[in-house]
C-alpha cells in the first residue's frame, strides 16, 4: 500500500516536470518566433532582447573590462604572495 503510493507520487512528480518543462520551452520558443518577426524593431533591439531572454548580461564598455583585468591581476598576485607565505610557514 505504502509503495504503490510512493511509486504514484513519483509518477505524477515526473509527469508534472515534463509537462511543466515542455511548457517552459514552447513558450521560450515562442517569444523568440515574435522578437524574430517583428518589423517594427532594429536588428540592435531583437539583439538586446534576445540576450535579455536568454538571461545574457553584456557589457560593451571598455573601462569596465579594463578595470576587471586590473582586479583580477591584483587579485592574483596577491593569491600568489598568500600561497608563497603559507608554503614557507609549512616549510618551517
């Protein structure tokens, strides 16, 4: 008794995924169909809101990316003096 409920749940669980994953996608399916299809837009704006859709964030400033590089450098060369300092402490 107890089994053939567990086995129906997880039945009905597995169903509910499907169903809600197919769903999902046919809806991402369509929203892509209309930006694709609409005249009134510029190749920019479908680009934005297909990124937009996709959950794509981009960044077109340079500044930006140039400060990123300098962080991550930074931040790398201070890993490095960390790992140097724990090696010769463990050295000792």
């Amino acid at each position: 008794m107890l089994v053939r409920r567990i086995v129906k749940a997880a039945f009905f669980c597995g169903v509910g995924l499907v169903v809600g994953k197919t769903i999902s996608s046919q809806k991402h399916k369509n929203d892509v169909k209309k930006i694709l299809s609409a005249d009134y837009m510029d190749d920019h704006t479908k680009v934005e809101l297909m990124q937009d859709l996709n959950g794509i964030k981009v960044d077109r400033s340079k500044n930006k990316m140039v400060q990123l590089n300098k962080n991550l450098s930074t931040a790398k060369n201070k890993s490095v003096i960390l790992a140097k300092k724990v090696a010769q402490r463990l050295k000792k």
